[in-house]
C-alpha cells in the first residue's frame, strides 16, 4: 500500500524539519500514540493504540530515521507488532520545500500489513491509513503552530 500526500505548513523549513525531530510534538501528533521514546537522533521506540474497522490493538516498534539529505529531504523506515492483531512495516519519504514563510511538505508513505487486520481488507486499511495520515499532519501543525507560540 502506498500513499502520497502534501501539506501547506505555515512555517520556515528549517523549523518544520526540527519540529519531525522532536519526539514530543511527534507523541502528540501520532494518532493513539502513547509513548515516544527517542534513543538517538536516528532510532525511536514507540507504543501506539490504533483501531482499524473492528480491530484494536496496541503496537510496539521501532522507527529509524535517515537525515542523510536534511534539511530539504528525510526518510523513515520501521515495524511495529500488534500481537495477534498482526504487524506492520513501512517507511516514508518526506520532502520539505520552501515557499517564502511557509513549507511544503510533501510524502510518499508504504505499508505492508500481515495478520488480522490484514484480514480486513485491502480497502479498508487504505481508508483507515488515509484518515490516520490526515489526523497525524493536521495535529503536527497544529502542535508545530504552539510551540513556535510559547
């Protein structure tokens, strides 16, 4: 599965690129998210409650990030286990561009998902993923906004 997507974020690259590396505004975006933990500048642990459809499961996982083209570019890989709710793996490419004040961000994310909510279907995961992705970026500008606030 695969999604690509773009948001307009009313601030600077640089400090949108910072903001994707800040666990907790990153705790406070992921939808379900419960706990973050960062253990370097490339490797977060990371627990999260989703529902999809009937199934609800609680992940654990890592995620490695890879600054290798930072500031304008940056990738992410990872996996999580959901227990007899299944797995998931994927990573995502994620590009910043400046436009005056504000950046684009703009985001191809893959998804492969075994086990139960696989059994789901293909098109309710993809509806699922996409509202999760939508919720994630609107609660990252909205966390990004507050903390360039105080």
């Amino acid at each position: 599965m695969e999604l690509t997507d773009e948001i307009l974020i009313n601030a600077p690259r640089s400090i949108v690129y910072a903001a994707l590396n800040d666990p907790e505004i990153l705790r406070a975006a992921i939808p379900g998210c419960e706990e973050l933990i960062k253990h370097s500048d490339t490797d977060l642990e990371a627990k999260v409650v989703l529902k999809i459809g009937p199934v609800k499961a609680r992940f654990s996982g890592r995620v490695t990030l890879d600054p290798g083209r930072a500031p304008d570019h940056m990738s992410l890989s990872g996996e999580g286990s959901g227990g007899v709710a299944g797995f998931a793996k994927g990573g995502a490419d994620v590009e910043l561009i400046e436009q005056g004040t504000e950046t684009l961000l703009r985001y191809t994310a893959r998804a492969d998902v075994g086990g139960k909510i696989a059994q789901l279907g293909s098109r309710l995961i993809l509806g699922a993923a996409r509202k999760l992705s939508a919720s994630f970026f609107e609660a990252f500008a909205a966390e990004l906004a507050k903390s360039e606030v105080t």
